[in-house]
C-alpha cells in the first residue's frame, strides 16, 4: 500500500458573494477531486490547536502528524533545517521576508503600509542580490543572514531573545507602526533597510515592470531549534517531501524524511506542477518511499493577495496537474494507494490572512470504496457529520496505525 497527501496551501474559504455565496474551492472545476469524494471518506478536520496561531507552520506540522502543543518552536527554526543552518541550543532564528511597504515622499517609516508581504513574489535570484546588500549594511556581532527561497529568508540572532513579531500577511494594508519590533537592533534594521533598497537597480527594474518592490525586510517566526521526532521510526513508513517551501522542506529534513528538490518549482501559481507529480510517482512506483507529501503553495499564496480568480485556478491546477497524473499512474500500475487531500487552513479571499477555522479533507482508498458525497468542499465535507478536533491524529488513521 502507498500513502499520499496532497497538500493545497490554504486551499479553503468563506463564501463570497460574487461567487454566489461560494467559496473558491466550491467554483472550481475540480473533476478528479470530484470523482475521489463520491467513493471516499470526506469530513472536517481542526488542523490548528486552540490558542495557537493558525500559521502553517503549526497547520502543516498537525498535517505531518507532530501535535504543534509537543513540536512547535517557531517557524523560522524549522526553515533554517531546509536551508542547512546549524543553529545552537542558544540561536534565536527569524524569518526575514522581503516585503513592499508604501513608498509616499517624506513619510517616515512607521508610518508606511504593507502593501505586499512578498514584494510580488520576488524571485531567488533577486533576493539573493538584495540580501548581498543587506548583509553588508549589517554587519553586526552576532547576527547572520542566510538566503532561503523567493521572498523567504532567515536571520540568525546568537545567544538572542524571542520577540513577538507579527507575521506580514496579516496587516496588508495596514499602518506598521503598530506591529513593529521593540527589541532596538531589529527595529533599526528594518527601518534602514528601506533606505537601502527602496532605490537599488532590482527595485528601479522592478517597478519598471509593473512589479512590486522589495523595499524592506521584516522580521517574523521566531524560535529555537526544533526537535521532532523520526518519520519513520514514528510512522513505520519511509516518506517523502515535495515542495518548494523552506518551511515544509524544514519539517521534512527534521524529520529525517526525503526532501525532494523539482527544477522550476517555486511556490507560485506557475510551479512546475508536472516535476512535483512526475516526482512523487517515481519514488513510489520504484518503492523508495512508502508515502509521499506533495505541497502546492499557490491556492495560499492568491489567497493572501486576494486574487480570486487565481486561486481558483491554483485549485484547479492542483487537481489537474498534480492529482490526476498521481491517481492516474497508481491505477494504471495497479499499485495500492490511499490518498489524503485537504488543506492546511483557509486562506479567504476577503481577509487575505489565515483563519483557525476546521477545513475540509477527503480519503480515497483505492481497495475499499465507500459512499462518498457528490463533491469535496466545505460544505458537502460539514454534512457529513464526521470531525476530528485534533488534526494530527489524522496522520496514523491515514496510515492505518492503529
């Protein structure tokens, strides 16, 4: 038997008017999902615990089967894993974003808006400039940069502090005074970097282009290094990793788990969806790996810049391009399978930002069909009556560890 769960970042919603009361995974044309749902077991589940952040970190982690109440030591800790950073116990990690706030003459920076929490997905090769520049405008005794993935990147603070910071997408369009760090060190370096970047060539390019530029950092996802415990002498079952985030490639490397690198995946609503599913077919039919994750960022992604129409696309391109070849080639090998599909939390369209609210997940055993519901959404999986309150029990039921 093989395992899968494919993971739509943020795939879930609330019900838009525009969309008649809907929500964007129920308006997405979603055929094999479609099909799966009327032969599988479909529900809710609570992948956030109560009193924590609904981040996905903690989500993804529950989704992984580690209960963020025992595991969860920040987020930026468990990104440092996927970017090789050996942090001591004393390290205080951060993520560092690139980021676009508002750019109006003689205005100071706390009084600038975030406009853009991924300065309009930055690619890595920019960031890797821009952070060059970053990095030699702070060097400071006991702090170091490291390149990540896209807008993605992480400080180190030795022998540091954890401060509360507040993630950047959840106060688009909002005023950062508010939201700023205390702790002195950080704040400055926040605010100089504005002077730093607003007027680099990338930016000038940029904007040029009709993009978004990244004209600050901002620091967030503070934490101390992570422990979780093996994959497989947890699970019995040797997995593997898809994705194109520092954080999920993170929780697999602490998990002593495969991670998979696939050329041109990067996150965004155009990944290289054909390499992630061609990638998770291969290690499974060649029985490398006994269960496979397959994370798509992009439904999470135009949720947060509260592009409708793109998130249904990102949704629709997960069921055609990731799920369907997947199911397609299991079947056709006759191999065994039970597929899990679900998101790690909602990301609506009108708030732009995570919610803690239950998701909607579907199970498809491909030797036991069941009487399932006439499509997979939020609303036929809360008719169904079942629910599980803490999500990361869900993990050994799919593996069938009793």
């Amino acid at each position: 038997m093989k395992y899968i769960i494919v993971l739509g970042d943020g795939m879930a919603g609330e019900p838009l008017e525009v969309l008649g009361n809907k929500t964007t995974l129920e308006v997405a044309n979603k055929p094999t999902m479609k099909k799966l749902a009327q032969h599988a077991e479909v529900g809710m589940v609570h992948m956030v615990p109560e009193n924590m952040a609904p981040g996905s970190d903690t989500a993804n982690l529950s989704v992984m089967g580690y209960d963020p109440r025992v595991y969860y030591s920040g987020r930026s800790p468990i990104e440092a894993l996927s970017i090789g950073v050996d942090m001591k116990e004393s390290d205080i990690s951060f993520r560092c974003n690139f980021v676009t706030l508002s750019e109006e003459q003689d205005v100071e920076y706390t009084k600038r808006t975030m406009v853009d929490h991924s300065a309009g997905e930055l690619t890595t090769q920019e960031a890797r400039e821009l952070l060059e520049v970053v990095k030699q405008a702070f060097q400071i005794q006991g702090y170091q940069f490291y390149t990540g993935t896209s807008y993605r990147h992480l400080l180190i603070w030795e022998n540091g502090q954890i401060a509360d910071l507040v993630p950047p997408h959840d106060i688009l369009t909002k005023q950062v005074e508010s939201y700023l760090p205390k702790e002195n060190t950080l704040l400055t370096m926040m605010q100089q970097s504005y002077e730093i970047l607003n007027n680099h060539p990338i930016n000038k390019k940029r904007r040029e282009q009709g993009l978004n530029p990244a004209n600050s950092i901002w620091f967030w996802g503070a934490g101390t290094r992570p422990a979780l415990r093996n994959f497989e002498e947890k699970t019995g079952k040797k997995g593997a990793m898809i994705s194109a985030v520092d954080l999920l490639k993170g929780i697999a490397v602490g998990a002593g788990m495969h991670s998979i690198d696939v050329e041109g995946a990067n996150g965004g609503l155009h990944t290289n969806y054909a390499g992630k599913a061609n990638a998770a077919i291969e290690v499974l039919l060649k029985n490398e790996c006994d269960f496979v994750y397959v994370h798509i960022e992009a439904p999470d992604e135009m949720g947060h810049q509260g592009l409708m129409n793109e998130k249904i696309q990102a949704i629709e391109y997960l069921d055609e391009k990731i799920i369907t070849p997947i199911v397609t080639a299991l079947d056709e090998a006759k191999e065994p399978y039970r597929i899990m599909i679900l998101p790690d939390h909602p990301t609506p369209i009108a708030t732009r930002t995570h919610t803690s609210e239950a998701v909607p997940y579907l199970l498809y055993d491909s030797e036991r069909g069941v009487e399932g519901v006439k499509d997979y959404n939020e609303v036929t999986a809360s008719t169904t009556g079942i629910m599980w309150n803490d999500g990361y029990k869900l993990m050994d039921y799919l593996l069938e560890i009793e």
